[in-house]
C-alpha cells in the first residue's frame, strides 16, 4: 500500500523542486539542510520513498501542490477575500493552464587561458568572466569556456565552447561522462577534456579520448586540482 501510494509522486522530481526553491546546486546541500546524510537522500531518490513530514516541516513557506507535483507556483501566497459575500484567506482552485516562467539559464563565458586552470578559474570566477550565453533551457551550468587541443574530435574541436558544472567530491564522478580535468603532474599544470572512467590503478582515474591518436592516460587523485562535468557544447562552424 506505502508502495503504491508513493507512485502517485516522483521523489527525484521533488528534490529538483526543493533545491531550485532554496537555491541549493547539490544533493549535499540539500541534505544537510535537511539533517540527514547524502546517502539517506539518495536512498529517498533509488526507492521513490521520502520522509515526508520531515520535508514539509523544513519547506513551510513553499506551495505543497508545487512542490509534491510541480503545479502551481514555488512560493505559496495567500490570497485574502474581502468582499460583501465572505473575508478572510481563500484558496485560488482555478490557474490558467500556462508554463511556469522560467528564471534566467544565462551561462558565464570565461577565459581559462588568463587564469591559468580549472581551480583558479573557479575560485575566482567573476575576474575571468568574457561574455554570456543565453539559449532556451540550456542545462544548470557553472560556467563555459573555449577548449583547445584535438582529443575528443570530431565531437569537440578546438575553439568549440563547452559548458560546465563543477563536482565537489570525487564520489560524485559518473563515470563514462565527459569532464574537464585539471591536473599536475611534475609541477606541470594541464587541463584536459576526456571522458572519465575506472582505473585498473588503485588511486588513479582513468582519462580516455574519443580521438583514436591519444591513448589513455590514468591520473593520481592526488594530483587533480578541479574537475567538472560537460553539461552542453557548442561549435564555431567559421572563425570570424
């Protein structure tokens, strides 16, 4: 019966709602607000169950109905009736049948040249900032840059834009997707767009190129800097 009640929601869906409505970026963040762990809300998502007074008791500004199964909008409002015929709050039971407004998806364009690498771009975002972009329902990004170099061709190409968004923990790499990887090795700093995988080396990730020329290169944790997954790219069909 639990299992078919919790059917009529979706907990993944939930979640997305309630860190877009308290502006949080992470599942982390979210669950420390909630004081469980990150493993607990993962649970929550894999069994499509959550700890629903737990939630509605931390979210008591925000609109249920929006917020369980995204009709509506975020923020409840009360609506007061003052009127010859009744006074007092009321409730709207009729919405035009129109899309919710989407917020501004601007991406910041930065110049990874000038701050050398990953980490010190994304310290220090706003001094490297060269540009926006601005394109419907692009994904949640931290950022975008120019790629160099020919490793993943002909997916990416030198001077294509990727877009980014930065993971805080190596337990939160999904391995087989792309990412930007800034390392060192030797006192040498390198940035690198590759797909992450599995390495046979315990210690190590394993960066794997699309481009059959570049072979596989297995990298220390302890010497990667930054590391953020490609959410979107664009290519430059002609350099004006």
């Amino acid at each position: 019966m639990e299992k078919e009640k919790n059917s009529l929601f979706s907990v993944a869906d939930i979640v997305k709602r309630a860190k877009r409505v308290l502006n949080f970026k992470t599942d982390a963040d979210l669950a420390a607000y909630l004081g469980v762990s990150r493993s607990t809300l993962s649970n929550w998502i894999a069994r499509n169950s959550t700890d629903f007074p737990l939630l509605l008791s931390k979210m008591k500004d925000v609109d249920y109905n929006w917020l369980l199964l995204g009709k509506g909008s975020p923020v409840y409002q009360a609506k007061l009736c003052n009127s010859e015929y009744a006074r007092g709050e009321v409730e709207i039971v009729h919405n035009p049948k129109t899309p919710d407004l989407v917020g501004d998806r601007s991406v910041a364009l930065y110049d990874i040249t000038a701050a050398a690498n990953l980490k010190t771009l994304l310290a220090n975002k706003h001094q490297y900032v060269v540009g926006k972009i601005q394109i419907p329902s692009i994904p949640l990004c931290d950022g975008a840059l120019y790629i160099s170099g020919d490793s993943m061709y002909p997916i990416l190409k030198s001077g294509d834009i990727v877009g980014f968004k930065e993971i805080s923990s190596f337990s939160n790499v999904i391995y087989g997707e792309m990412y930007l990887v800034s390392f060192n090795i030797d006192g040498d700093e390198y940035l690198a767009v590759k797909y992450v995988n599995r390495s046979e080396i315990d210690g190590c990730i394993k960066l794997v190129s699309y481009n059959p020329h570049h072979e596989p290169m297995d990298v220390p944790f302890a010497a990667i800097q930054a590391m953020a997954i490609v959410k979107f790219s664009i290519r430059k069909n002609m350099m004006m």
